[in-house]
C-alpha cells in the first residue's frame, strides 16, 4: 500500500486550484486522478506540480512484512490503512515540529473511501497519549478532530495526494505489466517538493517513510538505491 499527502498553505489554496484546473483543461480531462491519465499527462502533472509551493509526503507498505500485527488487527483492511494513515501524519507532525507549527494552524482532509475515519481519529488520539515509538510522538502536532473526510469531486486539491501515491505506487509496483521496469520518473520529478532532512537533504525517513525500514517493503536493488539516494535539491 502507498498513501500520499500534501501540505498546501492556506495563501497559496487559490493559486494551486487554478493551476490544477487549467492542467486537467489542457489535457481534456475532467480531472486529474493518475487513473485517468497516460505515462506522459503524470509526467507532465508531476513537473508542474514540483513548480508549486506545497510539501509531499508519503508512505510505502507491505503488508506481509506486519506478521504479528496483521493479526492483531483481525486482517482487517480498514485498520490497515488506518495504520498507514498513522504513520503518513507522523511524517506530517515531524515537519510540523521542526518548523514550530501547532495543531491550530492544520486542517487535514482524506478523501472519501471505503474507510473508517472515526476509527482513524480514534487510533490518533490513543497514539498521542500513549506514543510508544518515538515517531509516534510528533503526532503531538495533529489534532484528529482537525481530520476531516471530503468526496474528491469536493475538494481538487486531493489530487495532489492522489499523485504522490500513484507515484510511490508506480515506484514499487511489480505486477506483470511493468514486465519487469521500475517507474522512477514521477518520484523523481517530485523530489524537489518532498519534506527532506535540512542537512543531507534526503528523503527517506522524513518525506517518504518505508514501513518499517528500507529492507521490509522489499525493493529490488534498483529501487533501493534510487530511493537511498533520493534527495530535494
């Protein structure tokens, strides 16, 4: 599973919108959902969304590597995705605490699914007040009241996290149509829009989190490297 979320300033909510509806125009879409779209429509997207002044951030699983979790949770999706969710808002609390932003300046949306979000406000208020990992803790900075549910066809700018998690997915996908490939691209013109470590400017472990560590989502050599030496500058 890849999830994929994007922090977008309040100032900036118009500027994005119109440049999102003037690509779906160009492209003759209705929208701009990765489902929709050809190889060079995400490629194009991906180059004008790294243009704008958001923040990406995103996370890769695999479920087979939860063993005792998996369990735990009755192999139930639902609260699968909802643990995703868990640790895609951590890598969202630990910008928020590096940059002294509280949970009053943040409103997070999802977008409308199959899910059970009144489960996943439940599970983050837990974590924040029992964080047993370290991670955990930057949770401090996301209130789960803030969290809200809203149709895509309602809120455009969910398409933006609908393109850090195609592009994630793409990334790992090893299903017999990619024959074999590994699509770089689309992370690759995004990096210059993902949350990085301030030093080194990597993103691994701070805008891209792999459930728990690189070795357990089981990349191949090629996508363990890129995603080593991935970096915003």
């Amino acid at each position: 599973m890849t999830l994929g979320g994007v922090l977008v300033p309040e100032a900036q909510l118009n500027e994005v919108s119109d440049v999102l509806e003037d690509l779906a125009k160009g492209f003759s879409k209705p929208d701009l959902h990765c489902s929709k779209l050809n190889h060079n429509q995400i490629c194009a997207l991906a180059r004008e969304v790294s243009k704008l002044r958001i923040l990406a951030f995103g996370v890769i699983s695999l479920k087979s590597t939860l063993r005792g979790y998996r369990r735990e949770i009755g192999y139930n999706d639902k609260h699968y995705y909802n643990k995703c969710a868990q640790y895609l808002l951590e890598r969202l609390g630990l910008f928020m605490r590096r940059n002294c932003i509280t949970e009053d300046d943040l409103s997070v949306v999802f977008e409308e699914g199959n899910f059970n979000y009144s489960a996943l406000r439940t599970l983050i208020s837990a974590c924040r007040r029992n964080p047993i990992r370290p991670a955990t803790k930057n949770l401090a900075r996301v209130n789960p009241q803030s969290i809200m549910v809203r149709a895509k066809e309602d809120e455009p700018l969910l398409q933006l996290a609908d393109l850090v998690a195609h592009s994630l997915y793409k990334l790992v996908d090893d299903s017999p149509r990619m024959y074999g490939l590994k699509e770089t691209r689309y992370v690759d013109e995004l990096r210059t829009r993902f949350f990085a470590d301030k030093v080194t400017s990597k993103i691994l472990g701070f805008g891209i989190y792999a459930v728990h560590n690189l070795e357990q989502i089981q990349p191949d050599l090629e996508v363990k490297q890129f995603l080593q030496n991935l970096n915003n500058s």
